[in-house]
C-alpha cells in the first residue's frame, strides 16, 4: 500500500500544482479513472491533496495579504540572560487594510529564547530559536528572525601559573616556551584571546602565547578572553628568566676514601653572572658514598660511587666525582713467635695478616735492619747469612702506613737437635755449626764421671766426642762469650749399653755358671775380685781371679790384645766381658781344675 503511494504521490502534486496555479472550471478538469484504485489508496490520496491545497493556501495568503511586516533584523546573536530589542513595521499594501495592526509575539523554543510584547528577546539557553511577529487578525501576515544564544567566557586558565626560562649566554632567541589556555564553558562563543607582558624587556609574547626571553628578571604573561561581554577573563603566570649555569668543575674529579671517612666537595659555578648558583648533590650509589647536600662526602662501605653536583636552576648542568671507598688496613700481624731462631743457610717463610679481613690491599712489603744477618724478599721469605739477630718488618702497601715487626736471631752454634743418647761403646761424635771465632767457643760438662768428652773446631764445622763411662744422663755447654745470647745446652743420656756396668754385664755367679755352664756361654757378664794369677799366652795372657778375694770362687780369665796391661798380681779389677762356660786347666800338682770362664773385652783397675 505505502509502495502504491508513493507512486501515485508525483500525479497528485502535479495535478494540484496545475489547478492552484491556473483558474480553472470543472469542465476543464482532467478526466481521471479512480475505478482501478481501491478505498484505503483513494484516503491516502485525498489526505495528500488536502495537506499540498492547505500549504498552497498559506503560501496564497501570505503573497497576497494586505499587509506587509518587516523586521529590523533577521538574523541576530544574543548572549545568554542578554536581550536584544526587535522592531517591526508595518506596510499596507491595499487600500482596505486596517489603519493599526495588533501584533502576537512568539518563540519557537523558549528554553532558548523568549519573546516580550514588545519584542524583546532574551537569551535564556544556548542554542537556536525562531522569533515570530504576526498580526493579531491574520496569522499568514507574520515576520521572523533567527536568534542564535551563545555563551560568554566566564573563565580562563593557563596550563602553567610559573615558568623558569634560561638564559644561556649564546642564542637566547633559542629560549622559548608555549602557553596554552582553556576556556570556560568549553562552547563559548568566544574562544580568542589576546596575550600581553608586563615587561617586554624580560619577554616577549606573540598571539600564539609563546614566551621568548630576553634577559634576567621577573615577567608576569596574560592571556585576556576577547569576549567582552562583562569584565573579560584573564589568567596570568609568572615568568622567570634566570642566566643559566654554564659549567660546573668539580676541584676535585675523583677521590679515594678509606671507610668511615669524609671529605668536602668544592663546585665552582659559571658564568658569574648566573641567576642561581645553588647546586644538588647526589650519589650513585649511597650504600658505598653518601653525599650531604653541601657536598660532605661520607666513605660507608668499599667500592665505587659517583658524586654529581647539578645546577639547580634546571639547566641540566653537572659535574661528578668517582668516589673510590676503600678498606685500608688498621693493623698487621706476623705469623708466629714475636721472636724466631733460624740456623744459618736456613729459611723461614714468615706470613703476614692483614686488619681487617676486607681490606682493600692487603699487600705488604718486607725489609730487614740487617741484611748482611738475615735477608727477606718480597714474599717473606728469610734466609740466615750470619750469625746475630736482625729486626723484619712488614709495611702495608695501601698507604696506612701500618707495620708489623719481628725479630730473627741466627746463632752461632747450630746443632741438629738438643738430645742426644749414647749407646755404643765407641762413643758418639756430635756435629755442630760454629760462625764464630774459635777462641770464643767453649764448653762445660755438668756430670764429668758419665764420659769423657773432646771438642774439635775445623772452620764452621765443629765436633763433640764423647767416650762413655758410666750409664746416667747430664748436659754439656756449649758458650759463645761473644754473644750471651749464643748458648746452647746439649742433653746427653749414655745408655748402659754404651758402657761397662752391672746392668749390661751382671755378675757372674761362680756356683750357677758350673753347675750349667751351656746355660752361660756367650752372655755378657762382670766380675769383681783380686788377681790371684797371671798368665802370658802367645797372643793373649790368662788371669785366675778370686772374686771373693780367696782361692774359692775363682773366675778363668783371658785377655787379649792390651786389655790386661799393667795388671799384675794382687790387684784388684772390675772384668767385662762375654762368659765362655767353663774352663778346666792342670794345677802345678797335676790335678784337673774347672772354674767359670769369661773372655775379658774391658778391664777397670779397682770396683767400676
């Protein structure tokens, strides 16, 4: 239905179209079947005429009325709670038409603008309206005029209420800063400003609010709204222009601090002329370097920090320190004895500990008082050269200046050890090293019954012998008197093996040894007694020997090489040596004798 409409509505407009604008009779009307058109299209159709004849009739009245209204304006602005007062003439245009004319006012939106009786229309809302003036009599005889309501600027505001601009010493026209503005309500009809400076001789500012320095000082920029409905908005920011810092030097670039120490920096500013010169310190890495705001530096821990000195007048301008923390040593020590021995051609590796364990350098040099005595090399290594004493100092290498000292004594005699045991009966020779002069050495013997002793000196080799007596332990002395210092005691224990004694040879028992002479052969053994008789043999004498002192108990000895010179009967000895059982031999009366026999290796005038 709607499709046929629409199809239908181009002959119905033309058809109006003709009959509204030629007069026409009813003979003269065209000739339309309506047959074919059902009743809802033949509504339609008819509601379309009706609507095109009222249009055309308005349009009809308002062409030919007889009067003519004019309004003063017909397009017109108006601020929101502004009025703006509308006039009207009116014109006949036939002889017939009433002399006064009573006029209706209206609008078309009074949210947006109202209309007196008189004609006074006021802005109530932003936006458009129609104001219309008709005659009272006659609603085709009518004026209009467009109102547009727009609102005033009530506030502006600028992005920023200060700016600091610097000034460097070369191309200042280089220093420029933009300031952008916002209007309030955002659809003011006005959005323009116009910016002005309190100082063009401090900065300047175009239409486009862009500040330009031009020297030192103090500028107050404002922007003011063009509306100048009411008392225009403005907004105003404080402009600074300061001389910019140039350069920053630091006196001192870089520095190396021990921990728990301080130090001041120094900046020097420039230009002279600057505006501010205050600076801001900063560490890179408080932990290690902390920096007080008027540049104290404060050690904290080891390791590396950069203190930055930057200009505070924002130009960015900075110098740094590399501050170095480091742990010096507090104190050394020396591994060991205050004192050390060491034998000349000796070393010793002396070590040296560093206070505290996390110090930076813990590295040391070495020195002797007396190199010639004792020699030390970078490692600590010492080598006795002579004998005497010599002070080694270590010295820290990190500045600190802290030492550690110790004292090396090199004796003049120099024995492989201190004790000494003598179990042969050959003796014992005991070696020593002697690097003094021969007539100050000698010695002493605290027990001289044990064994006798000689000394021997061929250059630094020296000697002891020592020929045992008697078991037991004593000392012997060995003294320098050029050195007092240079005394060494030897402890020497002859063991009974070593000599001739009751413990490594017992008495022999006359009675035991006949009764089971086997029993005996080839066991050390002594015998005590007078010498009943003496014997002389090829390569060896024979002695009978009454232990007893009589001619019961009698021991058959035989001596060889000289170990029975001198004896002669009578005497009384004391016999070492190794029993050989029993020995039988023929009296002088023919008669067989047996009697215990030892083979004598030492012999003692008296009772050993």
């Amino acid at each position: 239905m709607k499709m046929l409409y629409i199809s239908l509505l181009p002959l119905v407009l033309a058809f109006v179209l003709i009959f509204s604008i030629l007069p026409v009779s009813a003979e003269d009307l065209p000739t339309i079947d309506w047959s074919g058109y059902s009743y809802e299209e033949l509504l339609s159709t008819r509601d379309a005429l009706n609507q095109c004849i009222e249009e055309r009739e308005r349009q009809y009245a308002i062409e030919n009325g007889n009067r003519i209204l004019t309004l003063n304006e017909t397009d017109i602005t108006v601020y929101q709670g502004e009025s703006f007062d509308l006039a009207v003439e009116v014109k006949r245009v036939v002889e017939d038409a009433p002399e006064t004319t009573e006029l209706i006012w209206t609008s078309s939106d009074e949210t947006v603008a109202k209309v007196s009786k008189s004609g006074a229309v006021t802005g109530v809302g932003s936006g458009e309206a129609v104001i219309t003036c008709a005659a009272a009599d006659d609603a085709y005889i009518f004026a209009e005029a467009s109102v547009h309501v727009v609102l005033p600027v009530t506030k502006l505001s600028l992005d920023a209420q200060e700016v600091t601009l610097l000034l460097p010493e070369k191309d200042p026209s280089a220093v420029k800063q933009t300031l952008k503005y916002t209007v309030e309500p955002e659809d003011a009809y006005v959005k323009d400003v116009i910016w002005t400076s309190s100082e063009e001789a401090i900065a300047e500012v175009d239409e486009n609010g862009t500040i330009q320095a031009v020297a030192p000082g103090t500028v107050t920029i404002t922007a003011t709204s063009k509306d100048t409905i009411s008392k225009p908005a403005s907004a105003s920011c404080e402009v600074t222009v300061l001389q910019a810092v140039q350069s920053i030097t630091l006196e001192e670039p870089a520095l190396t601090l021990n921990v728990s120490s301080r130090q001041d920096l120094a900046a020097a500013v420039m230009p002279e002329t600057a505006s501010r010169k205050t600076v801001e310190w900063t560490s890179s890495d408080p932990d290690v370097a902390s920096v007080s705001k008027d540049g104290r530096v404060s050690a904290l821990t080891p390791g590396l920090a950069h203190i930055t000195c930057t200009a505070a007048d924002g130009s960015g301008t900075s110098a740094a320190c590399e501050v170095t923390v480091i742990q010096l040593v507090q104190s050394l020590k020396i591994e060991g004895e205050s004192t050390v021995t060491v034998n000349k051609g000796d070393t010793l590796h002396l070590r040296a500990f560093a206070v505290p364990e996390n110090a930076t350098n813990p590295g040391v040099t070495w020195e002797s008082s007396d190199p010639s005595t004792a020699a030390v090399d970078e490692n600590g290594v010492v080598t006795a050269l002579n004998g005497g004493g010599a002070t080694i100092t270590c010295t820290a290498v990190d500045g600190s200046q802290q030492t550690a000292k110790i004292s090396v004594y090199i004796p003049s005699i120099a024995t492989d050890t201190f004790t000494y045991s003598v179990d042969s009966k050959s003796g014992k020779t005991i070696s020593f090293q002697y690097y003094g002069k021969k007539e100050d050495l000698s010695f002493t013997q605290k027990n001289t019954k044990l064994f006798d002793m000689s000394m021997d000196l061929s250059g630094e080799q020296g000697s002891l012998t020592i020929s045992p007596r008697q078991a037991g332990t004593t000392t012997v002395t060995l003294k320098d008197k050029a050195d007092k210092r240079n005394t060494v005691t030897l402890t020497i224990t002859v063991e009974h093996s070593a000599c001739y004694d009751t413990t490594s040879y017992p008495a022999g028992n006359y009675t035991a040894i006949l009764r089971t002479p086997s029993q005996y052969k080839d066991t050390p053994m002594s015998a005590y007694g007078r010498v009943l008789q003496v014997s002389d043999g090829l390569f060896y004498k024979v002695m009978r020997v009454a232990t007893q002192g009589r001619w019961d108990n009698v021991f058959y000895i035989t001596c060889f090489g000289d170990t029975a010179d001198g004896i002669i009967e009578g005497d009384w000895i004391s016999i070492y040596g190794e029993c050989t059982g029993a020995e039988t031999y023929k009296t002088i009366m023919g008669a067989s004798v047996t009697i215990p026999a030892i083979t004598a290796e030492k012999i003692f005038f008296g009772r050993n």
